[in-house]
C-alpha cells in the first residue's frame, strides 16, 4: 500500500474511531470521497481489502487501523 494511501487510512481510522468509538466499522470506500477521482488508489485499496487480507465488506476501524499500520 503507497505511503499516501497508508496515511489516509489510519486518519479516518482514528477519526472514526474518536467519533463513534472503538466498535465502529467500515470499508475501505470509507477512505474515499463519493466522486471516483483516484480509480488506481482505490483499486490499490480494493486490492489490499479483498484479494490480499480477504477482509468482510465491513470491518472494525481499529482492525484495520492496527493492521495498516503493522506494514500488513
């Protein structure tokens, strides 16, 4: 996963997280604004969510959060 992509993820992780509390889930569209301006980030996300971690649809933000920044 880019560093850009990376440091986006973990900041709406926390953010999410600060907002809702620590049971809060969601997908990796979350990283993402409704308007489709960054197709290969968002691949790249889809990626990483499906194919390499088979993660559900949706997920506990402090999961993903943890494994983002592990390096997984």
């Amino acid at each position: 996963m880019r560093p850009e992509l990376r440091r986006k993820a973990i900041a709406i992780c926390t953010d999410k997280i600060a907002k809702k509390g620590e049971g809060v889930g969601l997908s990796f569209y979350a990283f993402f604004a409704n308007k489709n301006d960054t197709p290969d980030m968002l691949m790249e996300a889809a990626r990483w969510w499906i194919e390499t971690h088979q993660l559900d649809h949706f997920e506990k933000a402090v999961k993903i959060r943890d494994m983002i920044e592990a390096g997984d």
